[in-house]
C-alpha cells in the first residue's frame, strides 16, 4: 500500500439544500472570517472546513466554503469533530434559513465513530493557529504519523492537547467521541 493519499473531492461551497436532513461531520474547522458578498452588499460570515456527508456520498470534503450564517455560527475556528444535521429554521422574519442542528445521541454519533475508524488513516487534522506575532518558519517536511509510537507526522502538532487526547484514546482502544456543535450565550441550540 502506498503511502500517499489520492486527493479527495474538495473546494467549492457548502450547499445545504442538498444535504437537508442529513447527519454531517465537520472534521476540521480551518478558519472563520468575513467576506464581502456583492449579491448582499455586505459582509457576511465564512467557515473554511473540512466536511463529510454522512448520509450521502460519505466521501471527506476539504477546505470547503460554508457562508449560511446558521451554520458559521455554530462552528469555532481551529474546531475538530463537530457533529450535527443540516436543517432549515424559522428566522424572525418569518423565512426559513439553513443551520447545524443537534445530532441524535446513540445514533447519529455511532454513525460518525464508524465512518471516523474507517478513514483515520486518510484525513487531516488541523494544526492550532496561530497568531501573527507567534508565527514560526515552516517546519520541514515530516514522516506519516506512528499512533504505536506517537511520532510526529504531516503537519500534526503532537503537543497539542487535543491531539495528545485524541492519541490516547486511539491507543488505548477507545474512539474520540465528536464534539457537539458550540453554543453561544443565550442563543437556542439550533
């Protein structure tokens, strides 16, 4: 087996109206901003992620645009294993507007353990930000990761502690559990 990937599909948006009821998997949450949309004529919010449809094609999506700010807002920059369904709610203005919805426990959660065991050789995790004034060169070009040895591999920063947590559990026989989608003060959970 070689040890290169072959790429995955990638780029492009996020289209909600195609994964409508659908259980997703943000596997990583590569960065938040704002961008300004000429259809708007305002800025809006924009995830860059990672994402896995996992009632549709199961395939690993990377550094996809999400702009539907019922989603955007659900997400942290730098987050990893985010867990919810695609679903419409009622806005106070009384239109339907896209968000990320709580996933079912014991259902929905077993559902992206499996699909996580069966790819953890084949994506990414992302590395911690950072900022401008911690900035470092670019570290060499580094080895595919040992999880028996715990050695560095491309691009993943081992000291990180949700990394280390993540290491853990994969050796001692356990499955990372997702995390549930953030929730931000005083708002409902969808």
């Amino acid at each position: 087996m070689s040890m290169f990937n072959q790429p995955t599909a990638g780029g492009g948006f996020l289209k909600p109206a195609e994964m409508n009821g659908h259980l997703v998997l943000f596997t990583v949450v590569h960065e938040i901003g704002k961008r300004y949309d000429q259809l708007r004529n305002e800025e809006i919010d924009q995830a860059v992620v990672d994402v896995v449809d996992l009632e549709g094609d199961n395939e690993l999506r990377e550094r996809v645009n999400v702009t539907h700010k019922g989603i955007v807002s659900r997400l942290d920059s730098g987050a990893t294993f985010v867990l919810g369904r695609i679903g419409q709610v009622s806005t106070k203005s009384g239109f339907q507007a896209w968000a990320l919805l709580p996933f079912n426990e014991g259902t929905d959660d077993a559902k992206a353990e499996a699909w996580v065991n069966a790819h953890k050789p084949t994506f990414t995790q992302a590395a911690p930000p950072q900022t401008a004034a911690a900035a470092s060169p670019a570290p060499a070009a580094q080895p595919p990761v040992n999880t028996t040895t715990g050695e560095i591999a491309g691009g993943v920063d081992l000291s990180d502690p949700a990394v280390q947590a993540l290491l853990a559990q994969v050796q001692g026989g356990q499955t990372p559990a997702p995390a549930a989608a953030p929730q931000t003060g005083g708002q409902p959970p969808f």
